[in-house]
C-alpha cells in the first residue's frame, strides 16, 4: 500500500478552478442522493397530501389580511396572461389555471401534486398551468430566495423543473442552512451552468418581477398562497383533484 506523506492542501491554496469543481461534486453528492426517495415519497404520498390539505386550510394556513372588493376592470388586466409568465400548455387553451404561490407555503406544497395532476389529466391545448410568484415575505423569510432560484433557472429553459423541486422537497432545504448551497445542487441536478446560475441570482430584473407578480396578484384579490384563477375567475372551496378536474371540464366545454 502506497501511502501518501506529502502535506495536503487547504481549499484555500488549491487554485480556484480546482476548489469549485471539488464543491461542485460535493454539492451534486449530497442532494442528489435525495432525487430518488423524494420520487417514491411523492407516489407514495401523492393522494395523502391531498387530503390533509383540507385539514390545512381549516387550520388556518391561507394567511393574508383580507382585502376588501376588488375592481373587475383591474382584476382583468392583472389577470392578463404576458410574455415573461410561466405557462405550461398553451396560452390559448380552453382553460387557463393562473396560481399565486410561495415556495414555502406548505399549503402550496401540498396543493402542489394536485396541480401536477391535472396536467396530465388534460391536453396541453385544452388546459395550461400559469405560475405566478406571491412570497409571503413577513411569515417566510427564504419564500423569495428560492422564487429567485426558479426564475434563475428559468432563463436556462429549467423553470417547471426547479419548481418542481422546490415543491417536493420543500421539508428538505427548509432544513438546510446555507439555503444558497441547496439551490445550487438543485441547479445541478437539473442540468444548469452553475456560474450562470449564480449570476441571475444576484440580477435586480428578477426581483423586479417578483415584485411585479406579486403587486397583480394584490389587485386581483389575492389574499393567501396558493390561490387559483380559472379562466379568470378566483376559485373557492376547491380542495380535491375532483372538484378541480370538474370545474375545468366545465370550463373547456363551455368554450367548444
């Protein structure tokens, strides 16, 4: 056995190339060991979650002080679709779902798989996901951080991937201090240029719509995460996949 005696090196000695791909194989290291369990815990989990949503919501998780009415006129031209949204079908679909969230809502969370759902229940021509930011900064405090993370990713073509996983493993980089560093494995995982990545993180454009979003989800009549708009139209009481997946039949036969 050949021993190594040469004195090692401290990170900052080695050059700076060399100490950023050792983290980057760090980083890749400890959360990708989680993309699996995560994917079993979402199946397995799927419809339990659903369900306690609406013990959830009982409890009083939707908080934001309540606004009074809100003007149809400028509901509508909040409630506009835009070229920088983030859609998941078609913008011309029959039934266009609009949601308001914050990454750290647990709400959000648990409304998430529904959603996921209910993309694959429908063609991409007859029903579309829009995901507008609504981070509930004065209760979540890491709500904006990781809305910056999705919109990074985002200019790399990887939005819905990051939300993704913003959503499933929420519990996870909650736990995690350096909340920068979990974003960046993310980032990994789904393929980024990590360098980029970083750059658009610290890009005031983006928080400029975030605070954009979430100043049109104010006029609209926002007032909790998640909250849905169908076809323009701010649901109510709709806690299950079944209720959700009947008012968009409803909406996509009424504009055959």
């Amino acid at each position: 056995m050949e021993i190594n005696n040469k004195p090692q090196s401290s990170p900052q000695n080695q050059p700076a190339s060399q100490f950023d791909q050792a983290k980057r194989r760090e980083l890749k290291k400890q959360y990708m060991e989680g993309k699996q369990s995560a994917v079993r815990a979402k199946k397995t989990a799927k419809w339990i979650v659903a369900a306690v949503i609406i013990v959830i919501l009982g409890g009083g998780v939707w908080l934001l002080s309540r606004t009074g009415g809100v003007d149809q006129e400028s509901r509508a031209e909040a409630l506009a679709l835009s070229a920088d949204d983030w859609h998941s079908g078609s913008k011309g679909a029959k039934a266009v779902l609009i949601e308001y969230g914050d990454f750290q809502c647990p709400a959000c969370a648990a409304f998430y798989p529904i959603v996921s759902e209910l993309k694959d229940q429908f063609s991409g021509e007859e029903f579309t996901v829009v995901y507008r930011h609504f981070p509930l900064t004065n209760i979540h405090p890491f709500a904006l951080p990781a809305a910056r993370a999705a919109e990074a990713a985002g200019r790399q073509g990887k939005f819905w991937e990051m939300h993704n996983l913003l959503f499933e493993r929420q519990t996870q980089w909650l736990e995690i201090a350096a909340k920068t560093e979990a974003f960046e494995s993310f980032a990994l995982e789904i393929g980024l240029d990590l360098d980029r990545f970083r750059a658009d993180l610290e890009d005031s454009d983006i928080d400029d719509k975030i605070r954009d979003q979430t100043r049109g989800g104010q006029r609209a009549g926002v007032d909790a995460t998640p909250t849905f708009f169908l076809n323009g139209e701010k649901l109510a009481n709709i806690t299950s996949l079944e209720l959700f997946i009947s008012a968009i039949r409803d909406e996509i036969n009424s504009n055959q």
